[in-house]
C-alpha cells in the first residue's frame, strides 16, 4: 500500500487517514487509542484530545465545543474550520502588522474583517470609510497545527523581543 487511505471521521465527518488514533478535526479517539490515559489524570482512560495541543483528556478534563474537543487551556481559542484565531484588534494598523509579521514568519494566514484586501469570509464593505472605523475587530486565523507556534511568536513580537525583520510595507 504505502499510501494514505482517507476515510470520514464518524463523528465529525471530515477526511482523515484511515490509520489514525485520533481526528484531528474533532479530537475524538479510535479504537487504535484505546488504553490511552488523561495527561492529566493518568488513571483514567482518554476520552479526546485538545485538537489544538493534543493534550489526551479525560471525560472531564475535556471541553467539548461544538463537537471538538479542547483541554481547559485552549477552549477559549476561536475555530473556523480548520484555522484557530491568534490575533483580533480593532486598530487597523496592528492588525497588518501582525499579519504581516506571521507571513513573515511563515505562518499560512486568513483574515476575517481586514478591509479591503485579503480573504474575507463575510465580504465586509471595502470603502475608505470601512477601512478606517473598524466596527468589527479584525481576526487573524492560522491553520490549527500552527496555532501553538503562531501564538507565541506573536507573543514575543507584541513584547519587542523580537525584531520586526524586513516585512513588505508596500
Ligand atoms: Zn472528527
Ligand atoms: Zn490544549
Ligand atoms: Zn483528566
């Protein structure tokens, strides 16, 4: 075989490999994860894991939040499909440097309510007068798997302990 069969999660219904122990999409575990333990409570048997860290959580250690799975640490993270919610500012400025901070760093980037460039999932208006009075905050997604790296990166930049390196001002 050698290449990836993809199967639906029965819970979630999104594609994963049929060899997985977990959906990443949802956090809930397979068969294949059986006897696994809480990282928290290590004698009692994992219910999920955080789909955010990958935590393996108890019935009470998890937070289910629309149908996925998070561990008291990340539930209050914002998720849209598959993009978690590193940053939200309703000042314009800050909010394109930061995005342009985390293309800089690599980081595949959505954005919700910047205006008028970019990918807009609610077509927000794209007037001069939008574009300055922000009436929604704008939010910057990254891709689930990078959000513990984003935030931090991020977090360090926001502190100044890292210099913003050559970003594209254009
Ligand atoms: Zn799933
Ligand atoms: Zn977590
Ligand atoms: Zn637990």
């Amino acid at each position: 075989m050698g290449e990836d069969e993809y199967v639906k999660c029965p819970h979630c219904l999104e594609e994963i490999t049929s060899d997985s122990d977990f959906c990443p999409h949802c956090g809930v575990l397979f068969s294949g994860a059986s006897g696994q333990m809480c990282d928290l409570h290590p004698q009692r048997p994992a219910d999920g894991i955080c789909i955010i860290c990958r935590k393996l959580l108890c019935e009470e250690c998890e937070k289910i939040i629309h149908c996925r799975a998070f561990c008291s640490d990340h539930r209050a993270v914002e998720v849209q499909q598959d993009w978690a919610r590193v940053f939200q500012s309703t000042d314009i400025n800050e909010s394109e440097l930061a995005r342009s901070f985390l293309e800089g760093a690599g980081h595949k980037v959505l954005v919700q309510n910047f205006a008028p460039i970019g990918f807009m999932w609610d077509g927000g208006g794209d007037s001069a007068l939008s574009r300055s009075a922000l009436s929604k905050p704008a939010k910057i997604f990254v891709p689930i798997p990078e959000y513990l790296q984003a935030k931090e990166s991020l977090e360090e930049w926001k502190s100044g302990a890292v210099e913003t390196k050559d970003v594209d001002t254009e």
